[in-house]
C-alpha cells in the first residue's frame, strides 16, 4: 500500500465537498466525461474546519479564476511541477521542502487531505505550494497554459482494478496528449503504481504516444528517483514484497 491507497480519488472532482471553496462543484463543464475518480465522505473537525478556509483563502486556487499567472502566483519564476491527486500530501509537502527553487501545484477532490497539506505546508512554512480543490481535467483544461510545465506528476491513481472498470483509469492516450500539451519541450511526465497491470498499461500507453521518450529507455520503467519520496505506506508494502513501477517520460520536440 501507499499513501495513496487511503484516499478516495486520483484527482479534484466536482462531487460533493465538506467544505465550499467558491467554485459550484455541481457545475459540470464535461458531463459526459468518463471519470477516474469517486468522490467519497470525508470529515474534519469544526475547528479545522475553520482553519482550512483561513489557509485555503491564502493558500488556494480557484478553478473559476481561470488561466494562471505563475509569476503573480507563486512570486517568481520558478519552474513549476503538477500533481494530480496528492492524497493527504506527505510526500508533496516533503518535495516542496527539498525543492525550494521549483514552485508546485497540487489538485485534489478529498475535503480532509486538501485541508491536511494546506495545514502541514503551514506547519512547516512551505511557501512554494498552491493547491486546486478541483477536477483536475478541467485544471488542466483551463488554467494551465501550454507548454508551461516543468514537470507532471501522477502518483499512485486509482487502477481501477477490474477488468469492466479499466476505461476509468486516468492513462490514456487522450490524457498523454493533454499532459504533453501542458509540457514545456524536455518536461517529464512522471508515474508511478504498486499495481503491476495498471503498470502494464501505462508503459502501454506511453511507449506508443507520440511526441514522448521512455528516459529509462525504450520499454523500461525508471528505478525510483530520490526525488520522489519514499512513503511509509510504501516502505510496508516493499517490506510484504510488494513493487512499485516508475516511468518517467519526457517530452521531444
């Protein structure tokens, strides 16, 4: 298991919330789309509650405000890296800390982990962090310039594990497209998985999109890099003799 596999959802989504961030999450923009994720109840404390709106409105971004300004939102001209689905963010958070010079977004739909990593980031003093309460395909239809991103960053999806539901997994050819349209030419689209079949089709997808090179080569997944921390969710499973499958593909001009 990962930390990954105690949240509900690999991305934002515009179910029902705990808690209101100002964006309608009843408005569907795509309502025929087929989702990767399910929104399920999460419960935070009325006192945390009241804390997550203070740092949410310091912290947060609205998907109704549209295209963003890096440099008016983070401050500087850091290159900028995107999560979809942070979960309860332990391992964003970690990353912010070791890469001060870089600037990240993260995109969630659980009520209590977007609030946890808005209160750890403060905790901790990350500055370099903004976070969307939102479908992530719709963050990335309207808010992410082309061509804009460092790095992209899906950890730990939903697999969608039955045969009947694989349809839902957020790798698809479609989405390879999207994310490279996102990327600034030599940025990386960076996954992981501990389940071995998702694995399979990511490599499947990805070593036939077009416009993508596999860095650890051609059909090999990527020994896992520092820089994506180790959880401790993951370090248990690895001690059951569970694995986990990194690719890491850039995009070519």
């Amino acid at each position: 298991m990962t930390d990954k596999d105690v949240k509900p959802s690999t991305s934002a989504a515009e179910g029902e919330q705990a808690i209101s961030t100002g964006d309608n999450p009843k408005q569907v923009a795509f309502p025929k789309r087929i989702k990767s994720f399910v929104v399920r109840a999460g419960r935070i404390s009325d006192a945390h509650r009241a804390l997550y709106a203070e740092h949410y409105a310091k912290w947060g971004l609205q998907h109704s405000d549209g295209l963003l300004d890096y440099a008016q939102v983070f401050g500087n001209d850091n290159p900028v890296v995107l999560e979809i689905g942070f979960g309860m963010g332990a391992s964003l958070i970690d990353m912010c800390q070791a890469n001060p010079n870089l600037n990240y977004i993260g995109i969630e739909v659980h009520t209590p982990g977007v609030a946890k990593v808005l209160r750890e980031a403060d905790e901790r003093g990350v500055t370099n962090l903004r976070v969307y309460e939102h479908d992530a395909i719709e963050i990335l239809a309207d808010c992410i310039a082309d061509g804009s991103l460092h790095c992209m960053q899906l950890f730990f999806p939903d697999p969608w594990h039955k045969k009947r539901h694989n349809k839902r997994r957020i790798v698809q050819p479609a989405f390879a497209q999207t994310i490279r349209g996102k990327l600034k030419e030599g940025g990386t689209f960076h996954m992981a998985t501990d389940w071995e079949p998702y694995a399979e089709h990511m490599l499947e997808v990805m070593e036939v999109a077009e416009g993508y090179e596999n860095v650890a080569g051609q059909g090999n997944y990527h020994p896992r890099p520092d820089f994506r921390p180790l959880t401790k969710f993951e370090k248990r499973g690895e001690n059951l003799g569970h694995g986990v499958w990194d690719l890491i593909y850039k995009k070519m001009a």
